[in-house]
C-alpha cells in the first residue's frame, strides 16, 4: 500500500480509480492538492527467499495455518461478532484520525500558497474528529467484557498458559511456514530439510478490544494472533474472528537439528560444526570456494493442530524450554 500527496493546480474535486499491472491507484483531486492511495494485488509482493542452497529442491511444502473451517463456532457468534466489530472499527477510525492531519497539511496551503474552499478543511477536520471519538470509544467504554468464569475454568485457563509464558524467555521463536525436501543433503550441511521461518511473539497483553482481570496470552503468528480464552482459542486473522474449542487441539512436542544459516541464538543448544558444502565423512567439500562453516543447533518444535483447520509449526530456539512442557501435550487434549 502506498499513499501520496501531492501539489496541483486543478481548481475542481474528482475522483477516480486507476487499474494498475501492480493493483489498483485511487486518487482523490481537490482544489490544490491530490491524494492517491495504491493497493498491491495479492501476490505481488515479493516472496521471501529459503535460505540459500545449490541443492536440488525434490519437494516443497507451504504450512498453511489458517483454512475457512476455523471460522466460526455457531454458539460463539455473539461475542465473535462483537470482536469482529471492533477490530473492523478501530482499523475504520485509524484512517479517519489521519484526516486530522490531511487537514492541517491543507490549511497551511490554504494559508500560505493558494486559497482552498472552507469546507474542505472543515470536512476533513471533522472526519478526524470523528476518527478520535470513535478510537476513543473502542478502547475504553467499548471494550467487550470477559467475565462469569468459574473458578475451575480459570484453574485449567492458568495451567494451559504456563508453558507458553515460558515459552516468552526463549529468545527466539519462528513459525515455519515452508518445507522444502532436497535432493542432496550434502550441499546444505548434510541436512535434508530447508525451512522459511518467520519470527514471531507471545505477549501476555490484552488485546485492545476485550476487558478482564483474567490473564491472557498472544501468540502474534505471521499472517494471524492466537489468543488464549479460559473456554476456547480464539483466531483472529484481519477482521475474521474464530473460536476453536481446546478438546479439538492437539500440542505435540519434539526435537529438530537444524545448520543455522543465520546468526546462532543465545539460549540455542549447539551440536557440532559442519560445512555449507560437505562429504559424507563430515570433511569439508574442497571443490567449493567460499564453503562457510555451518552450526548445527537443537531446537525445539511445537505443532499445534485443530479439527477445524489449524495447523501451526512453531520452532524455539531453547530447547530446554520446550522439553520442560513435554507432558503438556497431554493435559492440552484433555482439559
């Protein structure tokens, strides 16, 4: 998305939509100035590369974590409305508080080059307003209650979080959202497996739309937030809202060697040192120039999976941490 003000000297306001090969220009024409907003068609972007190998690729696998059927649970379409609502709002008077802005930007053109209509800048400075009251209102007075739990739902809500608040102290987590399959490990360190990783957080912060006294915890995905409810996980992906119900989750725990191509992490547990390029006896391939010295590190691997169509790999760079929640896996499916 790309936004642009720019100076003109149209004495008329227009407005139009431009089809670009990259998305779609809308510009708005005032006496004075012109606003243009450009939006990137999807896909468009450019994709982040897997680290670099020379091996074949034999087979890659995109992780998709979301699918259609995690949204969302009939019983909970009241409360997943109202957050929808807000999310759908907030983002609303976020671009109208910017007018406020827009508005100043025009009274001083107005002031110190060419005049411009009064009730353009009335017009704008009100829709800023507007924006403010409205943000205002979502985070105070208009946050959504969390309340009537029972005191045996908190106890289970306080021993599902655990883990994840430890999980916080690691100091690094990614969520892998590719796998690809070489054909010849010998060109990555003598592993396999290349994985896309994206860096993500767990926050124990409520998110601005929901008001409690209960602790709650974020888990801010790449494309999604996981947030942890006494009686469900909620899903939130934009403005769609679903809740998945913990008896259809499933926490596994493992282990995953991995040649770190990028800068070792504190708390990682390393194995040995091996080579970018490598023969079998572990030797350094000396047909390569440039062969970089690789660190082969533990990590641990956390999938989280639903009936409903989640399926989230997380991969944390303590080891320990993860190993600490093994039995987790068990009471998560159970509670």
């Amino acid at each position: 998305m790309a936004f642009r003000i720019r100076l003109n000297k149209s004495k008329t306001i227009s407005f139009r939509i431009n089809p670009l090969k990259s998305g779609t220009q809308f510009a708005l024409t005032l006496p004075g100035i012109t606003i243009t907003l450009t939006l990137k068609s999807k896909g468009t972007g450019t994709k982040k590369n897997l680290p670099q190998s020379s091996g074949q690729i034999k087979n890659s696998q995109k992780l998709i974590s979301i699918r259609p059927a995690a949204f969302p649970l009939e019983e909970e379409g009241s409360l997943l409305r109202k957050i929808s609502s807000r999310i759908r709002l907030n983002r609303l008077s976020s671009w109208l508080s910017s007018t406020l802005i827009l508005a100043g930007l025009v009274f001083f053109i107005d002031k110190c080059f060419f005049p411009i209509p009064l009730f353009v800048i009335l017009s704008l400075a009100s829709l800023g307003i507007i924006g403010v009251l409205v943000k205002s209102y979502i985070h105070t007075l208009g946050k959504i209650p969390i309340e009537n739990i029972s005191e045996t739902v908190i106890q289970k809500h306080l021993e599902r979080i655990y883990p994840w608040k430890e999980l916080r102290k690691a100091d690094r987590l990614w969520q892998i959202v590719e796998i690809s399959e070489l054909e010849d490990g010998k060109e990555n360190g003598g592993y396999l497996f290349l994985y896309e990783r994206k860096l993500i957080t767990v926050k124990e912060k409520l998110p601005f739309y929901l008001k409690t006294d209960i602790d709650l915890l974020q888990i801010r995905l790449a494309e999604a937030t996981l947030l942890l409810l006494p009686d469900f996980l909620l899903l939130v992906h934009k403005d769609k809202v679903g809740a998945i119900p913990y008896r259809d989750l499933s926490l596994t725990i493992d282990k995953v060697s991995y040649p770190e191509p990028e800068e070792i992490a504190r708390d990682s547990r390393i194995q040995k040192k091996t080579y970018k390029y490598v023969n079998n006896d572990g030797s350094p391939d000396r047909r390569y120039k440039n062969n970089i010295q690789l660190t082969v590190c533990e990590y641990g691997s956390i999938t989280l999976k639903s009936t409903t169509g989640l399926d989230v790999l997380i991969h944390c760079s303590n080891i320990d941490m993860v190993e600490n929640i093994k039995d987790y896996s068990i009471k998560w499916s159970n509670t």
